[in-house]
C-alpha cells in the first residue's frame, strides 16, 4: 500500500482532495463512497474509498479509479480508468474516463476496420467524442466514448462469430438454490438450455429427484454446495458421493480473495478429493470480478494456476453493474489468458434498476453480452439467475413461465445454429 493520506471534502463536493491529489468531477459524480481503488489490470483492491472523515490509504502506484455515472442510453454502471500514480496533483474524473474509453474505442477501429470488420457506426460515435474532447465536454465525450466502445466490442464479437460461422458447442444454462423452482421449470426448459446449476445443500436429498429430471431430457448438471464459502472435505464428500455419476461440473471453491490464507496445499487436496470420490467430473474454482464489492479472484485463480492446483475450469461471476460491455469484452480476454475454459455466470438488470446503478435497454444488453462471451473460445458456458432479486433479474417468472430475457438466449442460441448451416 501507498502513504497514508487524509483529505477533506464539502457536503456534497464536486472536488475531493487527497492530500495533494485533488480529484475532481464536472458533476455527474455526487457518491464518493461508491469510489473504487483499483491496480493497473482493473482489479478492485480492498481499501476504504475516499472519506472526508477518515486517513486515506493511496492504492501504490501505478493504480486506477472506478466510480458509476449515469449516462444516456447507457445507464449507470461502473466506468474504470487507470494510469494514475502518486505524483498526480488533479484528477477530473470524467475527463480521464472518457480518454480511457475513447482510446479503447479507437484501437478497436484501428485494429478490426482493416481487417473488413464493420465499423462504421463506432467511428461515427468516434468522431462525435472527439469533436466534444476537443471542446473539453468532457460529460459528452464520456457518453460517447463508452457507447462507442460497447458498440464496437459488439459488432467485432459478432463478426468473429459469423466468420467462424457460429460455436459448435456451448453450454446454456441457469442455476438456482431452490429445487422446487427448478423441478417445476424443468418442465418448461427446453433447447438452448442444456445445463442447470444446483447450490447444494449436503443434508436435502430433495435433489436427487431434479438430477434425475434433468438427465432424462439431456439436460447437463453443475453443483456446487454453497454460493460463497470453501466446502469441507466432510461436506463435499457427503454431497458428492449422493450425485456420484449424475453431476459433471463442480464448482469446489469460491471467492479466492475472501480467503487469502486458504493454502494451496489445502486446495489441491480438496480437488484430488472430487476426482477421487467422482472420477469424472470437471472441477471449477469460483471467483468474483466486482467493483462494487471490492473484490477481484483473478490473482488468486493466477496463483492457483502457477502452483499446479488440479482444476479444469474458472467459474467467473459478473455482475451486470460493475462495468461496461466493452470492460466485459476486456475482462473475458484478461481471464482467458490463464489458459482455463471459463463458466461464465452473469447477472441480469432489472429494468427498475438497483440502487444506484441502471442499465438503458436490459434485454439489449444481455444480447449483446452473450454475442460477446458467445464470440470467446475460452467461454464454454453461460450461467443466468433462475430466480430473480433485488440486484437482478432472473430467467423465470413468479408466474412460473420463462421471462423476456431466456427469450433472448433463445434468439441468440438460435441466431448461432443458423450460423452453423
């Protein structure tokens, strides 16, 4: 960590000083509790955002910053820029944001407009940013920057997909922790879903009959026996050897930043004990990418890796709020690189938004997010809430039919094997 700093702030200030750091924002960015500290990847460290009340822990440098904005026909998600280090004496926020994603977006169009990728709607919005930057509207430049990155992370996504004329193999699915809900829309779930994720726990044996369900209409099955925590090997054990033979995917370990003394050692073990009582199975380690929640598994999946831990596959989470699509484009590539297929689980906008954050046109947005993970080899699934919450919107209604976004994975899945004729 860096020097401890302290700052100080006004009600409701548009400018927050760190010391001799001064961050500033033109005014779309009022909750500066919702600030993020990130390193230079995007990881999100686990340090205290600004406060006006208490010492400020600087990230060391080089580091980035993560706020939420509300942008039009965007929403309001979380906007990452990076590069800062501790010499800077001023920060406008939506100033750095937007060249992070006005650089992001034109390397895009660099890279891919010769390669006879069409991209002419990016450049447009390209070049309305640009005439905005230049005149330092810097909330203009900001809107348009991310909606041309999103726009291109998209259209090259769904390039790439009809070159390669579409993903022979791909696992569609949704999870759930209540076997009532989905024995009953087990019913109704038909192709693309081939896959159901079950959160166990080891004392019901009110699974089975699910399990059972889903194998007589070639419905595959994930488990895994809690959403957050490390099984112990007596748990696993008991869980397991009830579903030995009926369960494929197995998520062992979640949350690999909530556990940092967790050894490796002790984890190895633990994946030799799966393979052990099902020989079979393809073993996944959890991890959560999140902004919000201050957290990111990526260095502790990288440490997994390095040490040999015997697993097959990286169940990643991510949360519709803590990020863009062009960031989950990015995101997808960073965790491709270790070399681990990846179990995409992602969560839904609700179309009354959650708290602060909102998402223009949801059932666009999770289109253009299963185009983009659809369009990665290293995706070899996509997960979606069965039921919703709060923070999400789920795949099945509380009128027990399917909701307007499984219609869409039903489009997209669709739009795929048309691509493969």
């Amino acid at each position: 960590m860096g020097r401890i700093l302290s700052c100080f702030a006004l009600k409701k200030p548009k400018i927050l000083i760190v010391s001799a750091l001064e961050i500033r924002t033109v005014g779309t960015f009022a909750d500066w509790s919702l600030l993020r500290w990130t390193n230079a990847e995007g990881d999100a460290l686990g340090v205290a955002p600004p406060s006006a009340q208490e010492p400020i822990h600087l990230p060391s440098s080089p580091f980035g910053i993560a706020c939420p904005i509300a942008l039009p026909d965007v929403g309001c998600v979380y906007l990452w820029a990076d590069g800062f280090t501790s010499r800077a004496s001023s920060i406008l926020l939506e100033r750095e944001l937007a060249q992070r994603y006005l650089k992001g977006a034109n390397a895009l169009v660099n890279q891919y407009a010769r390669r006879g990728v069409p991209m002419e709607q990016t450049q447009q919005l390209l070049q309305i940013a640009q005439a905005h930057a230049a005149h330092q509207q810097w909330i203009e430049c900001l809107t348009y920057s991310v909606q041309a990155a999103e726009m291109g992370a998209t259209t090259i996504a769904r390039t790439r997909l009809e070159r390669m004329h579409g993903r022979m193999a791909f696992l569609w699915g949704v999870y759930s922790e209540s076997h009532k809900h989905l024995e009953t829309a087990l019913n109704q779930l038909v192709p693309p879903a081939n896959l159901i994720h079950l959160i166990l726990d080891p004392a019901n044996t009110q699974w089975e009959p699910v399990i059972q369900q889903a194998q007589s209409v070639r419905i595959a099955t994930a488990a895994s026996i809690s959403r957050f925590d490390i099984p112990q090997g007596d748990a696993l054990r008991t869980a397991m050897s009830r579903v030995r033979g009926l369960v494929r995917y197995w998520t062992l370990a979640a949350h690999g930043e909530r556990h940092p003394d967790y050894s490796t050692v002790a984890l190895s073990e633990l994946c030799e004990l799966a393979r052990a009582i099902d020989f079979g199975v393809v073993r996944l380690l959890h991890g959560t990418h999140s902004f919000r929640n201050r957290g990111s598994a990526y260095s502790a999946l990288e440490g997994y890796v390095e040490s040999g831990v015997p697993f097959e596959a990286i169940h990643l989470e991510w949360h519709w709020y803590d990020g863009t699509l062009y960031d989950l484009d990015q995101l997808l590539e960073r965790y491709g690189e270790l070399g681990k297929p990846i179990h995409l689980e992602l969560s839904l906008p609700p179309e009354s938004g959650y708290e602060v954050f909102s998402r223009a046109s949801p059932l666009l947005w999770l289109r253009s997010a299963c185009v983009i993970a659809l369009s990665k080899l290293q995706v070899v699934a996509l997960r979606l809430p069965l039921e919703g919450t709060e923070c999400s919107a789920g795949a099945w209604t509380k009128q027990n039919t399917f909701s307007p976004y499984w219609q869409q994975i039903t489009e997209i899945a669709a739009w795929n094997r048309h691509l493969q004729e």
